[in-house]
C-alpha cells in the first residue's frame, strides 16, 4: 500500500492551534476509515482521532474530546486534524493512518485496523 503523507507539523504555543493534513493513496479502490495517532517519546503510540471514510462518524480520544476536529475531504482522499487550544501534553509524533481492507471486530481507536502508516509530523507545544 502506498502509504499516507503527513504535513503540518511545527511548533506553537500552549493555548494555539494547528491543523495536520494527510494525503493517502488515491490508488486505493475502496477506503473505510482514516484516523490520527500520537506518540510521546519513551510512550507508546496511542489513539487520537478517527473517521469513517463512508459515514463520517467520528470518534475522539477523552484527552482531545472538544478540543481537536477530525474531518475528511473525500475528493481529495484527505483528512485533517483541527488541534485548538494545545496544551504540553499534546507535543508528540502524530501518524496517519488508513484503513483500506474491510475488517470486522476491530474499533477505530485500534492501531491493526489501520493498513498504511505516514511517516509522522511532529508537532510541538511551548509554554
């Protein structure tokens, strides 16, 4: 799979805001979801938003819940991350990931739902 590509990133202070873009394949002949991820250094990669690709549900992890927007722009096989209100903690490694094999039992916020990774933009918070 030809993996998504991130660009965004950069450094703001606390109280900002940025948004990420990510571009996947437009190769891809059927798309089911698209989501963000985040990773600290020394932590694990965890969940931060996801989308259905055909719907649109959304869904958000507790610690960006009213503060980051994820939304899709499917002409353009994109999807954005709106980040308002940065705090520290948010400074991290964010990837892109993208869901082109249908699956079942797996949610959104799991990463081996997830088929093709970007390489990651990194997005830093000063105070």
């Amino acid at each position: 799979q030809v993996p998504p590509v991130e660009s965004g990133g950069g450094e703001v202070q606390a109280g900002g805001s940025l948004r990420l873009s990510c571009a996947a394949s437009a190769r891809a002949t059927n798309r089911y979801a698209m989501a963000w991820f985040r990773q600290a250094p020394g932590k694990e990669r965890l969940f931060v938003a996801g989308i259905s690709w055909t719907s649109g549900m959304t869904l958000y992890a507790d610690s960006v819940k009213g503060r980051f927007t994820i939304f899709r722009d499917k002409a353009k096989n994109t999807i954005y991350l709106q980040m308002d209100s940065l705090k520290s903690e948010d400074s991290a490694v964010y990837y892109c990931a993208d869901q082109i094999v249908p699956t079942t039992g797996v949610g959104l916020r799991e990463s081996r739902l997830y088929d093709a990774w970007g390489q990651g933009t990194q997005v830093t918070i000063s105070s």
